[in-house]
C-alpha cells in the first residue's frame, strides 16, 4: 500500500506481507527540488522475519546504495 503526502512531497510504501521481512516495513521516498531537477531520497525500513531475512537485513546497507542507483538511474533519466 503507498500513500503520497504532496504537502511534504513524501511517497510511502508499506509491506503489507512478505516471507523474509514482517508486515510494516517498507519505503519512504522523498523528493525535493534542486537547480533544474529533484533530489529524491529514499529510506528503506525492514522487520526481520526469518533467518534469511536477518542475513538479507545485515547485507542490505552494504549492497543496497548503489544497487539502488543503478536500479533508479535508468528510469529517473528518462523522466527528465
């Protein structure tokens, strides 16, 4: 489920059910604007549910930031 706020230009995004992580975490995504563009940060929030879901928990600050760039590089060029 997600819920945009345009008053804080905030997008959030809630995991409902998920095997490896527990109900509640989820997304932020929050926009502000810079020069001609927009900076976007994104903050991401994981309750550990299972023994995978804590390793994949403890790697994800490791791996996450710059799969994540890549992963939105493309996307966000082509909005511009």
């Amino acid at each position: 489920r997600y819920e945009w706020d345009a008053e804080t230009a905030q997008v959030t995004i809630t995991t409902l059910d998920s095997k490896l992580f527990g109900a509640g975490g989820g997304w932020t995504f929050r926009m502000t604007p810079r020069g001609a563009g927009s900076r976007i940060d994104v903050e991401l929030t994981r309750t550990p549910a299972t023994a995978k879901g804590k390793l994949l928990a403890a790697l994800l600050p490791l791996v996450g930031p710059s799969s994540l760039r890549k992963s939105f590089a493309g996307p966000l060029s082509m909005a511009a």
